[in-house]
C-alpha cells in the first residue's frame, strides 16, 4: 500500500490540537501520511520553500498540503486567500482553506445541544462568529484550564453535527474528508 504525504499548515495551539485529534484521524484511513505543522511559527521564506519542496515530492513520490488560516477581521475569504498568498507566494489559491471566523468556531461547532446541556454551556444554533474569546469565556470553572475545556469539547466532537453548525467547516469536509 502506497501512502500520499499530507502536509496541513496551521496558524497555532489550538489549530493544531484540532486538526490532530478531529482531521488527521480521518485521513491517515485514506491512504495519507499527515503531517500537521504550524507555519506562524517559520519565516515566511522558510514556508515558500517548504512548500516548493512539496511540489517536487509531489511529482515524485506523492505529497499534497493544505494551508489554513483563520479568517479574522478580513471581510471575506478571497480577500484572506490573497493576503496569505502574498506573504507565502508559493502556496496555490486552491490549497487554502479560510477558517470562519476562528478555529475556535469549529471546536464548538462539533458539540449538539444535549452536550452542551450536559457540559452547562450555551448552545447557538450557528457556529459562524464565534471568536476565540467568545469561547474562552463559554468555559465552564469546573475546568482547570481553557486548553482542559477545548480538549473535552473535541472528545464530544461531531462532524455530522458541526457541518451543520459552521458553513467553512462545511466546505472543509466536502473537500477534504
């Protein structure tokens, strides 16, 4: 069985717990080797010609990547794709997904309401706006820490659930998982 090398770039902590514990499981069952790398953390010289490298892998003995990034105050997500794409011109517009509005959206958006009910947070019907601050100020003092309450909200994590709750983790899983 040949594996394709997946690279997923991501901005930090808390993205990269997420795509480790939510997507990297997924994938890994379809014949991929991924990788989960934070970027924010590299120069923007040192991500250009990593993912130069992947594209002669790619050609070679097969490695793809996905380049993520949240959002935040940009007013829609091709203007996003094009900020990132100048700083990391050698990551392909196609290769982005935009993150709305925080990853932080996305851990509560997996969470249904009798989990919300039972962990005694509010349940919104829609995921979309939550920032990482709105999140952070929806956990509950009975966890010692905020990385304690994102860790219990990915152990309840349901995609069926979340697709319906975040529209850019939607379009995510129909084009990746």
């Amino acid at each position: 069985m040949s594996y394709v090398r997946l690279f997923i770039f991501v901005e930090g902590d808390d993205d990269e717990r997420f795509f480790n514990t939510i997507v990297k499981p997924r994938l890994a069952r379809s014949d991929y080797l991924v990788e989960v790398r934070r970027y924010r953390e590299e120069t923007p010289k040192w991500v250009n010609k990593f993912i130069k490298s992947i594209k002669g892998m790619s050609r070679s003995i097969g490695a793809d990547y996905i380049f993520t990034g949240d959002i935040d105050s940009m007013p829609c997500v091709t203007a996003k794709k094009k900020k990132l794409q100048k700083e990391y011109r050698n990551v392909e517009a196609d290769k982005i997904i935009v993150i709305v509005k925080e990853i932080e959206s996305w851990y509560i958006a997996g969470v249904d309401k009798p989990c919300c009910k039972r962990l005694r947070i509010h349940f919104k019907a829609s995921a979309e706006n939550i920032c990482k601050e709105e999140l952070y100020s929806l956990k509950p003092k009975r966890f010692d820490s905020t990385v304690d309450f994102m860790i219990e909200l990915l152990k309840n994590f349901d995609i069926t659930t979340a697709k319906k709750r975040n529209t850019s983790f939607d379009y995510f899983v129909d084009k990746h998982l």
